[in-house]
C-alpha cells in the first residue's frame, strides 16, 4: 500500500489512553492528596490519529506519519505520505541522541505523528520490552508536543517476522535483509496501522496542560529546537 494505579498514575508525566470510538470524557483531577488540580481532558476524539482522520474524511490529504520500530540497539524507521508507505532508514542511536533525531526527521519529513511499535506477546499481553519502548515514548511525546506533534503506541507484534518474509519475496540477499529489518518492519507497522484506521492506537499523552494545547492546536510553524544556536 502506496484501571489505573492512582498513585503511578497521577506521578507520571504521561497520560495514555487507548483509542475509543465513542465521545466519552475523561476528568482527571487531582484530589487535595494528590497536590494541584491538572486539570480535566476533553474526549479522545481531539487527538485523532491520521489514519483515523483520513477514513473519516475521504478528501482529508494532510498529515504524514512516522513509523518506529524501537530496538535494543537499531531503531528502524518507516514515512507515510499519502498513500505510499515506504522504508526510510534505521537509526543505530540510543538514549536522548535517538529522541533528537527523530524530531529532526519528523521535521525534515513534515511529519506530524509518531507510529510506534509496542512489543505485546502473541497473547496481546506486554513483555519486558514494553516497558522501556513505553519509557522511550513518553520522553518523545513531551518533546513532540512542544511541536503539536502526536505520539501513537501500536501493537507490533510479528512485524519483523512479516518484514523478513516481504525482503525474501522481494529477492533482498541475506546481508541486505540484516540490515533494512528493522525498516521494513516499520513499514509493515504503518501498514497495519492505516489498514485498521488507527483502530487499537494508544495515543501518549503529556499531562501538561500546555502541551496539550499545543496538541489541539497542531503543529507549530516555528522552529522548536531550543538546544540549537540561532543563526
């Protein structure tokens, strides 16, 4: 194709709510245990993802996605624009260095979301790994937001096993496949993401209300790289 623990929850910087087809309301208000009010969310629905959007909408053309596919050591990206997903590259970064590139590609690209795979077992129950691919999300979702950029979690589950099987198809040679894996496994993401219509995306929300006007508002025309020199 072209409930919550309160406590862990409320300390958290993040909410993440999982995708609803309805208009329920979330009023996530801290009590006078808990500090500050943060604040009450409006329904989910004002975060649509794009895949979401364009179903909605048949003449919707806006929006490009980002797929992600997070490794121990090789991040393997993947853009969507229009109706072509293709493989773009894989990232061989960790930490914050892996966060800043991917806005600089997310800008580069022009894109306004972030796809990114969620390790489940073949059950749908998370490992190991989900827990640290959440972790990586939610520090690029704060930073993404200052943008208007969305962040998306989305069960990745057989995706490289499915990418390996496209490049064999495709006659890619062994060496190739060791190294364009982790792309064609986000490709296969964004894949399944636009074939269900976004349907089982996680979106990662900061809790900041700030940001997450910023979110409804979308995404900035300015530059928002404040570690960067001027000029």
């Amino acid at each position: 194709m072209c409930s919550l623990q309160s406590q862990h929850f409320l300390n958290s910087p993040l909410l993440i709510f999982p995708k609803f087809n309805d208009n329920r309301k979330f009023h996530l208000n801290r009590t006078r245990n808990f500090g500050q009010r943060i604040g009450a969310l409006s329904s989910v629905e004002e975060f649509l993802p794009n895949a979401t959007r364009r179903k909605k909408d048949s003449l919707w053309r806006g929006g490009f996605s980002l797929g992600v596919d997070l490794g121990l050591s090789r991040t393997g990206l993947a853009l969507s624009k229009g109706f072509c997903v293709r493989p773009l590259t894989v990232l061989k970064l960790r930490g914050e260095k892996l966060e800043l590139q991917l806005l600089e590609i997310a800008q580069r690209e022009e894109t306004d979301e972030f796809i990114i795979g969620l390790p489940k077992s073949w059950d749908g129950s998370e490992t190991p790994q989900s827990n640290k691919v959440r972790s990586v999300a939610g520090r690029l979702a704060v930073r993404a937001a200052e943008r208007g950029w969305r962040v998306y979690l989305l069960d990745e589950h057989r995706t490289s096993a499915e990418a390996v099987d496209r490049m064999i198809n495709m006659g890619l040679s062994k060496s190739a496949r060791q190294t364009k894996t982790d792309a064609y496994a986000a490709v296969i993401l964004l894949e399944r993401y636009f074939s269900m219509s976004g349907q089982g995306t996680e979106i990662v929300l900061p809790k900041r209300v700030d940001l997450q006007e910023k979110l409804r508002k979308g995404a900035l025309d300015n530059d928002f790289f404040p570690d960067k020199p001027e000029g």
